[in-house]
C-alpha cells in the first residue's frame, strides 16, 4: 500500500511544453521510439509494429552492450515468429529510464528527438510488492524523461501504456493500491499535463494480459501466470468471486498498434480488454475444461495448498495470493468499460477449452509446469 507522498512528483516541469513546437510531418511514421521491448507486451509490439508499418524501430535497452542487447531483441522477435530479415529494421539506443535523458548525453538527447516521428512507452518496472519509492525512478521519472524527449525539439505524439490498475488509483488519488498501480497512475497524470500543454497523447490501459491465443506464449515472470502455475502444482483453484479485466496479449498488442495508427484517436484514453470481465472462477474452468483436475476451493483453502508446496512456489507467489491479489481483483459488478473500448475496434480471441490446452502446452515445453 501506498504511504509515500507523491505530490511533488505529479508537477511536470515548465519547460516540458509543445506549445510553440512544430508538428512531425503528417503520414506514416518513419521512424519509431519503443521502450520496454524485451518485455512480454512490449515484444509484441516490436513485431506488430514491424508488420504494420514500415518504419524503423528504435528500442531503448538496458544492457551491458549493444550486441547483448540486439540479441535480446531478436529472441523477442524469434518467440513470436517474426522472419529474422525485420530485424534490420531494429535499432538499438542503449539507455535506462531510471536515467536522467536515458543516461545518453545531451547531444545524443536531442538527436534521438529529432531522429523520431513517435513513441510508444511500454517500459516500465512491474512488480505488485515493490514500493512507491523503489519504482518510481523507472516508472515516474522514465515517464518524466519520455515527455522530455517528445517537446526536445518537436511536438512528438506519445502512446502511454499504462495499466487498468489506474482504475481503482484514480478514485484513491493514488494511494490505497500498489506501489507499482500508483506510479502508473503519477506517470498518466504527467502524461495529461503534457496533453494540456499541446503534446499529442493516447494512453492505452491494459488488464490482466493472457496468453498468446495463437501459441500460448506467456510472459514467464508475470503475476498471474505464478499464480496459475502454482494452483496447477497445488490441484485447486481459489473460488473467488471477482471479476478479472483482460486481453490476450496479441489481442492487447494489436489494438494498441490498430488505435495507434489512427488519428482519429489522438487524445484519448483506451481500455484495452475484452468488453466482457472474466469472472476469476471461469478462468480456472477454462483449465479444467481442458483436461486439468483443478476444483474450486475456498479462498483460504487454496492459500494453505499453495502453503504446503514449500519452495515450488516462490515467497512472492504466496504475497501475491495472499494479499495483493485481494485488493487487485474488482468486486462483482463493477464497471471496468472505457472512455473508448478498444475491443470494439478489434473482436478479442475466444478463450475456449483449446485456448487453455495451448497455453498450458507451452507451460509444460517451457517447464513452468511439471511433465504430466
């Protein structure tokens, strides 16, 4: 929970303004920032940003080397099947957002920003039991410095990924949830005052994100996959009557991009999940439905199971289970539908009994879960 004090860091400073910038040229962009592209989400959008557009892709990377980092890249870019020819159209800008201007200097600062028609900001740190303070460097500040970057030389558009966990942030003013939900709901209020000062901003909120619906990828050190796995190992599910947001990553990825590429879009803000909430219960049914012996049990029940696992689940895991997890999952009824629905501009996958065979297909050839 929340117990740091924020304020000073909702002030955008003065000079962060577009204002009196001129436009990137009108057309499709020819050269695209991407941060976070070594991520579950941000890989996906590196491919479907190769596909749909024609641009070169900068990627800001934290790495020990260019090459390192090149080959981070192109592991995303091998994971999802993306032909190996697009990555010369893949540069890498060694940097880190926790960094004043990446760590780059001023010069190589305001040459990146004259070098790009568009950010796309999917970088960030995200764990649920880190602190405010601990995050804040990556995901306020990088934000911070993403905005700087965007009104260096020109009036750049942005798209901010942020979370649907701004949800609940919004109504607390950013205190009552995560440390992480809270620095995501800081960094959109930067995010709004850049808007107000004539940057062209769209953020995209994503939920739950699930697997890909095409081949089962998940991201192996995403929340909800632990918890997963661990009731899996543990041969229960939590019967729980919450109500998840959420998207298939391809799904996510894709509307994000589509929405992107539309002007007509500029300035609003996107939930981008499914129309329909997955109630919690359903979701392990999906699971059971294809093959897996996983009964409902009460919440508690299911906490002392993944308890007597000992170390097959991990000590975050069970914080996870046993105290975010509570605060994370809306209450029944409640109303998670955007400003916009980006799932009207893309139908969402069908998470049937063979969407749940793939994904737990790929848990078992990737070892997540034992061999059956």
């Amino acid at each position: 929970m929340v117990s740091f004090p924020i304020t000073d860091d909702l002030r955008l400073p003065a000079e962060i303004d577009a204002s009196s910038l001129p436009d990137v040229p009108e057309g499709p962009p020819e050269r695209i920032l991407l941060t976070g592209a070594t991520g579950f989400l941000g890989g996906f959008l590196l491919a479907d940003l190769l596909e749909a557009t024609d641009a070169r892709i900068h990627c800001l990377v934290r790495a020990d080397s260019a090459a390192q980092a090149r080959e981070r890249l192109a592991g995303q870019l091998r994971a999802r099947d993306v032909p190996v020819h697009h990555m010369s159209r893949v540069d890498v800008v060694p940097g880190s957002l926790a960094k004043p201007r990446f760590g780059l200097t001023d010069e190589e600062f305001s040459g990146l920003s004259r070098g790009i028609d568009v950010i796309y900001h999917c970088g960030a740190w995200v764990n649920l039991l880190a602190s405010y303070p601990i995050l804040r460097g990556c995901n306020v500040s990088g934000t911070r410095e993403i905005l700087r970057l965007a009104t260096r030389t020109r009036r750049i558009p942005v798209h901010y990924i942020s979370t649907m966990g701004v949800v609940p942030a919004a109504r607390e003013a950013g205190t009552g949830v995560s440390g992480y939900c809270a620095t995501k709901w800081v960094a959109e209020q930067l995010v709004a005052q850049a808007a107000d000062r004539g940057s062209p901003t769209m953020v995209h909120r994503p939920g739950v994100i699930l697997a890909d619906s095409r081949t089962g990828l998940v991201g192996e050190s995403d929340w909800f996959v632990h918890l997963t796995t661990a009731s899996i190992r543990a041969g229960c599910a939590p019967d729980h009557p919450g109500l998840l947001p959420v998207g298939t990553v391809d799904f996510t990825s894709r509307a994000i991009v589509d929405l992107s590429l539309s002007r007509r879009a500029r300035g609003q803000v996107f939930h981008v999940i499914d129309p329909e909430p997955l109630p919690f219960r359903s979701y392990f049914q999906g699971f059971a439905d294809a093959g897996v012996d996983l009964p409902l049990v009460p919440f508690d029940t299911w906490l002392e199971r993944l308890r007597d696992l000992g170390d097959e689940v991990p000590r975050s895991t069970m914080r996870l289970a046993g105290e975010t997890l509570r605060q994370m999952i809306p209450p029944p009824g409640q109303d998670t539908a955007g400003p916009t629905a980006a799932s009207a501009h893309r139908a969402p996958p069908v998470l049937d009994s063979d969407y749940f065979r793939r994904m737990l297909a790929f848990l078992g050839r990737d070892a997540m879960l034992p061999a059956q």
